[in-house]
C-alpha cells in the first residue's frame, strides 16, 4: 500500500464509543436530503444525532458563480463569548466532533463544526477550486458571515495546517488555537502533485476504498473494541459518496496541499497542544519540536490515547479545551457540571 496514502488517509477516519456518558440529542425529524443514503447503516448514536444536525449556509467566494452551500453544525444559540470553531483532518468532516459538540455545547460554548471546502457534505456541483487558496477564502468568509468574531480555531490532524494556513493570513479572526496531533511539519502533498490527473484519479479511488478505510481506523487508534471498526469506518467515509468528492479531492492533491512549516513561528496567538502517547501516525517527537516553535503554546499528552483524540478521549480532551478558554467564559461550576 502506497505509505503517502495510507498517511493521509488516517486523518480522515473516525470512530470510538467513548467509556462516558454523554447526553445525546435526537432530533425529532429525519437526517438532511443532502446527507447521503449510507448514513442509515450507521449505528453510533453520537454520529446520527449530530448528523441530523447538519446545515447548510450560503457563503459567497466567487460572485459569477454564487455562493456555495456549505455544510456545518450552527450552535443553538450564540453568545458573547469566544466563539469554538472545530475544524477536522484530511479528507473528513464534522462528525469526527460527536462526542466532544455535545459536551461543549452543555457548558454553554458557542460551538461551531464546520466541513473544510472540498471534504464534508457540501454542495460542490458546480465544482469550485479546493485548492488550499480558496479553502482559506470559504472559511473566511464563512467566518466574516456568520460568526463575526474573534474565535478560537480548534483543528486536528491536517486541520491544524488549515488553521495555521488560515491564522497568517488573517490573526485578527483567531484569539486561540487548539491542536490535535498536528500534521503541520509535512510539505504539501509530495509526488502526489506531481502526478498526471489520471492517476491522481485512480489514488484518489484507492483512497476511498473500504479496505484502506479499514486499515486507517484501526491505526488511528490506541485501542478498537471488538465489532466498531466497520461502523467507525462508515462514519469516516460517508462524505466520500456525494458525487463530486474525487474531483475536490483531486483537484487539492495537484494544487500542491499544505506546506505550513515556514508559518509556524509565525503564530503569535496562545495555542493548545494536545497529543495521544500512542499515535502510530505522527511521531510525539513532533508534538514536542511543534511547542518549540511556537511563540506561546502549552503541550497536554494523553495516555493510551492514538491519532484523534477528540474521538477517542473525547472527555479529556472537552476538558482540556474547556480549561483553556479565558476564565470569565467557563468557570469551573460549568466545567464540573459538564464533566461530572
């Protein structure tokens, strides 16, 4: 198996039944039209209540061609707080945050999911560019449309790249950032960009294949339970079946993908460093050189956690960023409440 595929692949899984109780909001009416068919073989609670719970927005980011409706979970209420605006990995979507949503949400945070341009369930028919330019512009002006103030830009995996890509061009529009096992030191999508758009093509199939999908699940994390892993998987790839998911895909690998490193010691805003002790992913090493490079950072390892803790140790890691929030947004009276 091709190791650059198997890497990127990994981002985009998700999956664990956490060993915690978390109240779960089953929306009274059935999932959105948009959200494909597949989603009715998924079994995890967490996944099809949040996923009932998806939407779309206009954003506008070309004026000839209209704004695209693009997907994500709104919070219920918004507040005067610092907005929590959850991004996810490489090739990916929203419902990687089902287990630690619901938990920000009780504390009272304005919480945002939102699908990266190109992955999630977006309505990308007239197929716009998802080259790494005009996913910073999408985000952006989602940003300027609808949560209008300083947030703090959580992203795991290659999110954490989105984030950095995003907070150089604009800092104004970040206060914090949160990263998970950060895949911000590779540079850009290597021989992948190289390749005639044929066989992009044909990797990008490979990438989509259950048996792949597999595989990545189970190296992404510390630990499968017994009978999960086919319905983790299905939850990681139902994005992949909307029509126009290979050409997004495909069209971000030959644009070059994201290449962050000379932009990180850039970043001035104060920054969360969370990281599984048993990601078989990304080297904990980097975890370490990555705090080193940042201007103001504080790093949190989780043991018997792997490559996406927020699915994982979804309790600690709801913990960890409710802790870094200023004071006067959480105290710790919610914090317990959340938690207990």
């Amino acid at each position: 198996m091709p190791p650059l595929l198997t890497s990127m692949a990994t981002s985009c899984v998700s999956g664990m039944l956490p060993r915690f109780r978390i109240k779960v909001l089953v929306m009274a009416g059935g999932f959105p039209p948009f959200v494909p068919k597949e989603v009715e073989r998924i079994k995890d609670t967490h996944a099809i209540a949040l996923a009932k719970r998806i939407e779309r927005v206009p954003v506008m980011i070309d004026s000839e061609k209209g704004a695209i409706m693009s997907s994500c979970v709104r919070p219920l209420h918004q507040n005067s707080n610092e907005p929590v605006v959850l991004l996810h990995g490489f090739d990916s979507s929203c419902l990687e945050w089902r287990y630690v949503y619901p938990l920000l949400e009780d504390a009272g945070v304005e919480a945002w999911a939102i699908d990266i341009l190109g992955w999630g369930f977006s309505d990308l028919e007239t197929l716009p560019p998802c080259d790494v330019a005009t996913k910073r512009k999408h985000l952006y002006q989602l940003w300027k449309s609808y949560i209008k103030k300083p947030m703090v830009l959580v992203g795991p995996s290659l999110g954490a790249a989105v984030a950095i890509d995003f907070v150089a061009n604009y800092p104004d529009a970040v206060s914090k950032l949160v990263f998970l096992d950060a895949s911000v030191y590779a540079e850009g999508a290597g021989d992948m960009a190289k390749l005639p758009r044929f066989f992009a093509y044909a990797g990008v199939f490979v990438l989509k294949s259950l048996p792949l999908r597999l595989y990545a699940t189970n190296l992404a994390f510390d630990k499968v339970p017994k009978g999960s892993l086919l319905d983790w998987t299905n939850v990681g790839r139902l994005h992949c079946r909307l029509p126009w998911w290979e050409d997004a895909t495909v069209d971000f690998m030959i644009d070059g993908g994201y290449n962050v490193v000379n932009l990180i010691k850039q970043v001035k805003q104060k920054t969360l460093v969370i990281w599984g002790e048993g990601d078989r992913i990304i080297d904990k090493q980097l975890a370490i050189k990555l705090c080193n490079d940042l201007q103001d950072s504080v790093l949190h390892m989780i043991p018997e956690c792997g490559h996406i803790p927020h699915v994982e140790k979804p309790e600690k890691v709801t913990e960890l960023i409710l802790s870094f929030l200023a004071r006067e947004n959480v105290t710790q009276e919610q914090l317990q409440k959340v938690l207990n």
